[in-house]
C-alpha cells in the first residue's frame, strides 16, 4: 500500500485487464491491415516519427479504462501528451499505447503495450505486453518483477499458456567488462545535430576493437521499442540497454520491471565535471540501464560512460 493508500496490486489488476483489450485491438488493427493498407495518420516531427489510427483508439481505450476507475489519478501518454508538461508527485499514469509503432506499421512483432504508475515521480507500477507473442512482464514496488505467457481465446479474450516466472531468469553472471556484453541501442527519431552524432559515435566506440580504443563488445541490438528493451535486460538476455531522445512513457513501465529484478537505471550521458548521476527522473530522456549481476554493475556504467563520445540534451 503506498503513502496516497493506493494499492499497487489494485493498480496492476487494473493493468492486466486494459492490456489484454488493448492487446485485442492491436491484433484485430494487424489482422485487418493488408501491407498496403496500413494507413498512418500522420507523421510526428519528422518521417522516422510515426503514429497510426491504432495508437491513437488504443490510448483512449487506456485512458478512458483507468481514468473512470481512478478519476483523481492523472495521466501522461504519448498520443495526448503536451510538450512541456511537468509530471508531478501525483499519482499518474504514463502510458505507451504502441510502443515500437515503427515495428507496428511494419508488421514487424516487436511491439508492446507499455503501461506505468509513478508516485512521487518514481515507477511504482509496470507492466509490459506484447501481443504477438503473448508474453506480458509486470512489477509492483517490493513486489518483484514477473513475466507469464498468454495466448488469445479467439473470442477477444486472453487465457494464460505459461505460468508467471520470477525475474531475472536464471543465476545472473557478475560483469566482467563491457567487452562480454551485448548492449541494446536505438536509432530513434533523431537523426541529425549534436545528439545524433553523439550516438553514432559511441556505437562506433562500442563496437571498436580495443587496440583502436574501442569496447569491443560481443554485439548491439536495435529492437525498437524501449519497453521491450527494458525488459529483455530485466530477464537478463540483454545486459545494457542505452538510449537517448525516448521519453517517460517509453520508459516508466519497464523501469521498475528493471528495478525489482535488480537491475539499475543511470544516466546516458557521462558524468560533467566528476558529477556521477545514478538518480535520474522518469522525464530525463538519457538513460543507461544494466541487467543485475552479484558484481560489477557499478563499474560497467563506469566503463559505459567512458566510451560515450559527446553529450545529449533533450528537452521533456
Ligand atoms: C519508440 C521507442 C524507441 C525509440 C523510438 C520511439 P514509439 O517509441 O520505443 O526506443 O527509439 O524513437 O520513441 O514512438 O514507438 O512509441
């Protein structure tokens, strides 16, 4: 129970039933879209920034769902979103709708439903479904970090078809240098300036071979949907996951799946003047997250900075 007598378990329950709708709707979009029909509505800032008439239907879904459930609560998602809007200490949901809308219009199946509950502007709540495989990962604050199976009924429902198994999956090695790592990394929507440079550069460093002052790392992953990526380090077949330019909604219900299986989130940029941030708020849009591991974390992030070539700034 939290300090505003909210149940977090309450707030999840509340979750898995507008994700399994929204998990229908999203099937339904797919399997009614032939290659040329799918229709998007518009593009955002550029071309890479992508919405469709799914994302936008899927969010009300959400919004109206837990809105007339929690009337006093507010709510922070990607399709209603005004640039500029502080998140308070309130309790608010941050809500992808499509996260991976790029995978969606694609018909690429990498796609999630990221749904998040912050208090005091921390993740407290998350839980994460991708509809084309079932898989749903989910947390609650003190509670653990879980993901189960399920499988469509056909008739718009959900039923389960693997049991919940607790996060990380296995005994997590401790890190031994970023050069035995794999390290998940986006693209993203910005494609020019200082910060698009800024990536490109330090994937360049990451996959350098060390005597050309490269990390050497064993691969990188470009996935597409921050969600996903965050859980694929929670369960620990991913151990880094770097991103610059996402925003809190990408990143709130994953956080605290990462958190509760014992992994961290820290800052994407490097630390300024010896300043190291290993707090960073939901809305900070740089993020550094590392799978748990019994040693070695902190130094990785370390090691991680040490190879970030410039410096990212993004406004919330
Ligand atoms: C996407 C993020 C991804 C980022 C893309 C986009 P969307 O979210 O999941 O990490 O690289 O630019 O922000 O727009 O598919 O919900």
């Amino acid at each position: 129970m939290s300090s505003c007598n909210v149940s977090y378990d309450e707030v999840l329950q509340s979750f898995f039933e507008v994700a399994k709708r929204a998990g229908t709707t999203i099937l339904n979009a797919t399997n009614s879209q032939t290659s040329s029909s799918t229709t998007y509505l518009d593009t955002k800032k550029n071309s890479a920034d992508l919405v469709t008439e799914t994302d936008k239907a899927v969010e009300k879904l959400i919004s109206t769902t837990l809105l007339s459930k929690y009337p006093t609560f507010k709510f922070m998602g990607e399709e209603t979103y005004k640039p500029g809007t502080p998140l308070d200490d309130s309790p608010t949901f941050i809500v992808d709708p499509i996260d991976g809308t790029t995978n969606f219009v694609h018909g690429h199946p990498y796609v999630s439903i990221a749904l998040g509950f912050a208090l005091e502007q921390k993740s407290v709540v998350g839980l994460v479904f991708n509809p084309y495989t079932g898989i749903m990962y989910y947390a609650t604050k003190g509670g653990g970090a879980w993901k189960k199976v399920l499988e469509p009924t056909g008739d718009g429902d959900w039923k389960l078809r693997n049991e919940r198994v607790k996060l990380p999956i296995g005994e997590p090695s401790a890190f031994a240098g970023l050069d035995g790592t794999m390290v998940a990394v986006e693209w993203g929507s910005d494609r020019s300036g200082s910060n698009w440079q800024t990536k490109v550069n330090t994937w360049n460093r990451l996959g350098r071979s060390k005597d050309e002052g490269g990390a050497m790392v064993h691969s990188a992953r470009c996935l597409g949907s921050a969600a996903l990526n965050l859980c694929a380090v929670a369960e620990g077949h991913v151990d880094i996951y770097w991103e610059g330019g996402c925003w809190a909604w990408d990143v709130c219900a994953g956080w605290i799946i990462l958190t509760e299986a014992g992994g961290i989130m820290a800052d994407g940029n490097p630390p300024s003047d010896g300043n190291e941030r290993w707090e960073i708020p939901i809305t900070h849009r740089k993020y550094l997250a590392v799978r748990a591991a019994p040693g070695g974390q902190k130094e990785t992030v370390k090691e991680f900075w040490g190879h970030i070539e410039g410096w990212m700034e993004y406004e919330h």
